[in-house]
C-alpha cells in the first residue's frame, strides 16, 4: 500500500478540501486527487464525497481515516526512532512562536523541555505564521507553537491547550455575565493584520455558525491598539483572555449556547528529523502540563 496515498487521504481529511491539501502538501491537485483515487480502488471503498458545502467523509471513510491516522503515527514512529539513532540530535530544540502564545504556555514549554530524558534548551523566536512555516518547512525551526487555525497535513500536529475568549464591547458594560455568540454578532469588530491567526480564527467561527461578521472599516496593528480602541468606542474585538491589557472591565465570556468558545493552540513539527521522537515526548509532557492546570 502506497504510503503517500495515505498521507493524502489525512490532509484531505484535515483540510476538509482537495485543493487546500494539495497546495499544503506541495502537490498539484490532480496528483493528490489520483493519489487517493488509487488508494481508494486499493481498499474497494470510496473515502470522501464532495457536496457544495465542501468535501466530508463518507461512512466507510469516517471508519478508514482514524485508522490511517494510526497507521501514519506509527510509521512517522518508526521513522523518528531511527533518525534519533542514526544521527544524535542536538542539545537544542528551536521553537517558533506566534505572538497569540501566551507567556505562561511558554514557560511550561521551557520546564518541559527541562524535563526531558535528555534536557534541552529552548530558543525561541516570535514571528507571524506565513514566516513560522516557511522556516519549519526549510528546517530552520524543529516546533511551532500557533493557534490551530490552518492544517499543516504534511507536519505531526497536537493540540496542547485552550483558552477561553471574551468579547470587549462598551456598548454592553455594566456586567460580567457571558455573552451568546449569535447576540454578539450585532457588533462591528475591530479586527488586526492576519498574520497571527486571531484574524482567521474570528472568521471561521462566525462562518461555522452561519453568522455574518461585520467588520470595523480600519484595523488595529496589534492587540493593545485592538484593547484599547475596542474599550474607546471604535468597535468590538475578540481576545484570548491572557491577551486583555488591561483591567477586565467591559469583558464579556462569549459562549455559544451556553458552551465557553475557546481557541485551541498546537504544537507542529516534522516527523522525519532527528529531533522526532525527542519532539514527541516534550509535547506529550507540554500537553499533560497544560491539562494538569
């Protein structure tokens, strides 16, 4: 069974699009398309159906796809254990960081590498997620963590922890109770320059719930500037919690019938270096921390 055909069938899955997958892959789509064509005649079941709404499992592939899943996680297994005895990885894992990332998930990023079977340092570098990928990609960096906003199907990925986000608006000051997301949707927001992930994951949400976003005419550079003029009048934002400036008045929890909406963030990196299986147990260790919290 062709390997790549599986790889394949996952970024489907993940993007939810053939097109996405193959441009996130770095394969034209006729070739993915075959790719899973042939994957597909191989198994005698058929994996994905297309619809105007987008490309779905079908039900013999909502069963195959987890099962790939596996298959790949250990093959990617596999593969790691043997780079980590053919070429001994180095003291230190660089880690990119987009500036959603709060300082306490960084911390626990430090205390985990510390507590590897062999210690590590961290090196980090903040930049916007089109700069983090590309050097991922060209091995400059071993890890991203970023908000899990875009699939990277060719990369090992995990969600490490998530965050609750409020709604700053003055227009509903005078109480601390949450608010309903399809309520919040009166409001225009303020959004920023979408190269952290927050732009996109404001979007996708109301789109998911069939909502219009109404977006602020102008746009904030950073979520300070977004704070504060959202605080003056100007418009709404959505924050993560740990990223209000300042005292919380005039924050709302936004829900979504009555369930907290919180953004996921994850860990991503590259199954095939030497640092895999080295990366695989630090992010397990950054995930158990987060969910001891």
């Amino acid at each position: 069974m062709n390997i790549e055909g599986l790889r394949y069938a996952r970024a489907v899955s993940r993007t939810k699009s053939f097109s996405a997958a193959a441009r996130a892959y770095g394969v034209t789509q006729p070739a993915l398309s075959n790719g899973i064509a042939r994957l597909e005649q191989e198994l005698g079941v058929t994996l994905f159906e297309r619809s105007p709404r987008g490309v779905k499992p079908t039900a013999d592939g909502a069963r195959i796809l987890p099962m790939i899943d596996r298959a790949l996680d250990a093959v990617d297994g596999i593969v790691a254990e043997a780079q980590r005895l053919a070429h001994p990885a180095p003291d230190t894992i660089r880690m990119g960081v987009s500036p959603l990332i709060g300082a306490d998930l960084v911390a626990r990023a430090f205390e985990a590498a510390r507590d590897l079977d062999r210690p590590r340092d961290l090196v980090l570098r903040e930049a916007d997620l089109t700069h983090l990928r590309e050097d991922l990609r060209a091995g400059n960096l071993d890890l991203l963590l970023v908000p899990a906003v875009q699939a990277m199907p060719r990369f090992r990925h995990r969600v490490i922890a998530r965050e609750p986000v409020v709604v700053i608006d003055p227009a509903t000051s005078g109480t601390d109770l949450p608010v309903e997301l399809r309520a919040a949707a009166d409001a225009s927001y303020i959004l920023v320059p979408d190269t952290c992930g927050l732009t996109t994951f404001t979007t996708e949400l109301f789109r998911s719930h069939d909502l219009a976003l109404r977006a602020y005419p102008g746009e904030a550079s950073n979520y300070r500037v977004l704070d504060e003029w959202a605080r003056m009048g100007v418009g709404a934002a959505l924050l993560p919690r740990s990223k209000v400036t300042r005292t919380p008045g005039n924050s709302r929890p936004l829900v979504s019938a009555g369930t907290p909406v919180e953004i996921a963030y994850e860990a991503v990196w590259d199954h095939a270096t030497p640092l895999a299986a080295d990366l695989e147990d630090f992010v397990a260790a950054l995930s158990d921390t987060a969910a001891g919290d």
